[in-house]
C-alpha cells in the first residue's frame, strides 16, 4: 500500500463517518411528520443507529479477513450508496404504512428507523474495521492505526452532524442532501476500485518487465 | 465592587420578593414555571423572564382574559357560525378551552397537549376544565391530526397554538402539515394559528399558508410581535355579516374583557395585500429550517 492508498482510505472513512452522522440527524427530520418530535424518536433513531453500527463492525471484521482489497473495500461503499436510496425514494410510502398499523408512536418510530436505516448503516458500520484491515501493514503499530482512523471517522461524524444540521437544512431538501451523500459514497467507491486497478495494473508492468530483464 | 453589588441586589430584590413561584418542576420537554405577582398567576416556561410567560389568569377575576393574542384568536368567530366542534394544538393553562367552553356550553372540545407535566398544571393551577364534551389528548399534534384524518374526524374550528416564544416545533409548520389540518376542516370551518414569526421566517410562513389555503387574514395589533393568522375559509365574509356576528358577540364577549368590535378592526386579508417577496420560498416536510429563520 502506497501513501496515497492510505490517504484514500482515511478520506473514505471520513466520509463514512460524516455520512453516518448526517442521515442520522435527518432521521429525527424524516420521521417527524408521522411519529412526531417527542424524545421517543430519538430514543428510537439512536437505538437503531448504535444496534446496526455494531453489527457492522462485526461483520465489516469478520469479512476482512478473506481476499481483503481495496476493490472490495470500494463495493462496500458502493453498496452503501445503494441502500441508502430507499429512504429518499420509499420512505413516505413505508411510513404511511408503519403509521397506519402501529398506534403507539413509540414503537412506530422504531420500526420505521429500522425499516428505513438499519442494513445501510450496518453496512456503513463495516467500513472501519475494513478500512483498519487495509492500513496495519506491522501489528506494532495496529493500535496506532486503529487510534488514527477513528480519530478520522469519528471527526468525520462531527463536521457531518455541525454541518448537516446548522447549514445544509438551511440550502437544500432532506432528500437533495440524502442523495448528496449517496452519490459521494457511490464515487468514492468507485475512485478506490479504479485505483485498486491502476495499482494492480502498474504492478503487473513492473512484474513482467521485471521478469522479462531476468 | 461590593457597592455595584449591593446596588444590583437592591434593584433585584423587589421585583424578586413580588413574583412568588408557586410551583416549578423540570418536564420531558421543558422547565415549567408557575408563579403568582400582584393579582396575576402565571405559567412560564425556562426561564423567569416575563417574555416567556404561556399563559396567565387574574386571581380574582379567572374568566377575564389578560394576553392579547388570547383575545385575538376569537376574531375567528367572525369567520364562521357557532363552533360545535373544536381542535385545540397546545393546552397551555387551558385559558382558550375554558373560555371556549363558557361561550359555547355544547361546543366539543378536544385539547391536544404533547407535554403531560403541562395538563397537570393547567389542571392543578389554571382550573382547565374537562366534562364530556372537553378532551385534552397527550400527543403531538402532528400525529392527532394524522389520526384524525383516519378516522375522518371533522372539525369547525382548529386552533393551532403550539408555538410558544423561543421555539417552533418545524413539522407543525410545513405544507404537509397544513395539507392534513385542512383536510380534517368542515367546507364552514376555519383555522387560527398563533405565531411569533419575525423577519425572514414571517415570509416563509406567509407564503406556506397562501400556498396552502390561498388568501388568509392577520389578525394582530401593533403593540406586540405575535399575530393570529385565520385560514381554510372558503368565502370571505362580507361587512355585513361580520357587522351582525360582531353585535351578536359583543355581549358573548364581554365578561372575557374581549373587544370583538375593536379586534374586527384589526383584521388584514391578504387579497390585494400580500406583504412578502412572491418567491418566497415555501416550507415543506423536506424544508422546514423554521428555527434557524427566524433567529
């Protein structure tokens, strides 16, 4: 891994992180028309967020452990880019249907933050572990590692929450601003399979001329 | 130093000893205060200052109505026929229910309240009164009237006061929002909403309403920076008409200390009168930053 691979990933894990932070607190903004703005829904968001980032560093582990590259590294973004598309496109349809079978608003605003962000923020919860697979090349330095990149992610977290909250809902539409960090994570990911490639392919080069001087 | 001190103790102490705090307690959503100077009870919410005082009542004299913006949400009386059924969002001590209650005895009440700890005052402190025909419901009013849309409930008159002076709840200011108010209004209804938007939110707020209901009337005085706004009628009201409810209300009216005929003075449509930038933008469930607009 050069140094400009691992700059990538701590930019990619700071993405994460902001990403993270700010469709959480648009949560308690998408929510509020069907389940109100009582403490329950944040109870129910912030549940849901912490359950699913767990899960996710757990399966972001576990997967890191097989064939671990930056290709795959970049589909995880990828397909985090995904599932985060049903809450702009589905989410008053799924709502109106929580809404219309669950009475008590509690249990309402949990099966709809279930339903809308639990499988993309576990997926987004498998970048950092992932991403402290890509970066420890000697396993002195792993916790100095780890200790860097949650700095990173978790800074991340706070511009996305600052930002998001003070200025963003001032500009644009939840759903612009959803679509905003969709799109981000999505080329982002792309970015890094595209390096992975270039790397691979620059590699290979110095392989064969290396091989064909022998 | 210690003679600027005792000179702030000096100026402090009346005011604190005359303001007599009967009651205080921490809620789910807010400080509430209630406290009792001169001849006046009052519930507060954070703070002791008086710019955030909810609602009060005179000890002597409970009926008589003693804030503006409480008297200026009767012009809506104006508007329409005897009320029969009435949505209330935001209790309060109760005061609009009450006096709604004395004015029309056979008028259904239902008061939606998000804070319990704010019913239990308005109980306990305010005499709120609730029979068979008064409801107070602890829900946010978002989602009671959701409800009752489901359940196609209707109502003549809804009262939407869940504003108080330093905060906004933003989806109960959204166009959705006002979509689903509506829809729960009868074709001779009509709305009052109590506000204190200033400045940039006045606009946004302007234009949700027109976009919504199209022309709407204010309803304020001059002295303060509230102002009631009365939508979702169909027909405005001609001179005469309100000539004749305005006669038949002054009697109504009066132990309440309303002036029906002075508030009637007070009443702006916005036809031909619209006083905010027409591209205002409108907000909506995707655009509701109200706090941060009206700063």
């Amino acid at each position: 891994m050069t140094s400009k691979t691992n700059a990538l990933i701590y930019f990619l894990a700071f993405s994460s992180g902001f990403s993270i932070m700010g469709i959480e607190l648009l949560g308690g903004r998408i929510l509020a028309p069907y389940f109100g703005s009582s403490v329950h829904i944040w109870g129910s968001i912030i549940t849901v967020f912490m359950l699913s980032l767990s899960f996710g560093y757990l399966i972001g582990g576990k997967l890191s452990t097989k064939n671990a590259s930056l290709t795959r590294y970049g589909l995880i973004f990828i397909f985090a880019s995904i599932t985060v598309l049903p809450i702009v496109f589905f989410s008053q349809e799924l709502m109106e249907l929580i809404f219309t079978n669950i009475e008590d608003s509690r249990y309402g605003s949990l099966v709809a933050s279930m339903v809308l962000f639990f499988i993309p923020t576990i997926i987004l919860g498998m970048i950092s572990p992932y991403s402290v697979r890509l970066l420890v090349t000697d396993s002195e330095k792993s916790g100095q590692v780890a200790g860097r990149l949650y700095f990173v992610s978790t800074l991340g977290s706070a511009l996305g929450t600052i930002i998001t909250s003070f200025y963003m809902v001032l500009a644009f539409n939840v759903n612009d601003i959803i679509l905003g960090f969709s799109l981000t994570l999505g080329l982002l990911g792309l970015l890094a399979i595209i390096l992975h490639k270039s790397i691979f392919k620059a590699h290979m080069k110095t392989t064969l001329n290396s091989s064909a001087v022998n | 130093m210690f003679k600027y001190l005792s000179l702030i103790a000096l100026i402090l102490l009346p005011t604190l000893s005359s303001a007599k705090v009967i009651h205080s307690e921490r809620s789910l959503y807010r400080n509430i205060i209630v406290n009792e100077e001169g001849n006046q009870r009052c519930l507060k919410f954070n703070t002791k200052s008086s710019k955030t005082n909810q609602s009060c009542v005179f000890k002597d004299d409970p009926n008589k109505l003693v804030f503006n913006y409480t008297k200026l949400v009767f012009s809506s009386l104006l508007m329409i026929d005897d009320p029969k059924k009435v949505l209330i969002i935001g209790l309060g001590g109760g005061t609009l229910s009450n006096t709604i209650h004395q004015i029309y005895p056979n008028a259904y009440i239902d008061n939606v309240e998000i804070d319990p700890a704010v019913t239990k005052v308005a109980r306990d402190y305010f005499g709120f009164i609730e029979n068979e025909k008064i409801t107070s419901v602890e829900q946010d009013g978002r989602i009671f009237i959701k409800r009752a849309k489901l359940k196609k409930q209707q109502y003549d008159w809804i009262i939407l006061d869940a504003f108080n002076g330093d905060y906004i709840p933003e989806h109960l200011l959204t166009k959705e929002f006002f979509e689903e108010t509506k829809s729960i209004l009868t074709s001779k209804g009509i709305i009052s909403a109590n506000t204190f938007s200033s400045s940039k939110l006045y606009n946004h707020e302007s234009a949700t309403y027109h976009d919504v209901f199209g022309d709407f009337i204010n309803v304020s005085n001059q002295k303060n920076s509230n102002r009631i706004i009365l939508a979702g009628y169909t027909k405005q009201p001609n001179k005469e008409t309100i000539n004749a409810r305005v006669q038949k209300l002054i009697p109504l009216l009066k132990p309440f200390n309303i002036d029906i005929e002075g508030i009637s003075k007070n009443m702006k449509p916005t036809k031909d009168n619209i006083d905010w930038p027409v591209d205002t933008r409108v907000l909506t469930d995707q655009y509701s930053p109200a706090n941060l607009l009206n700063l």
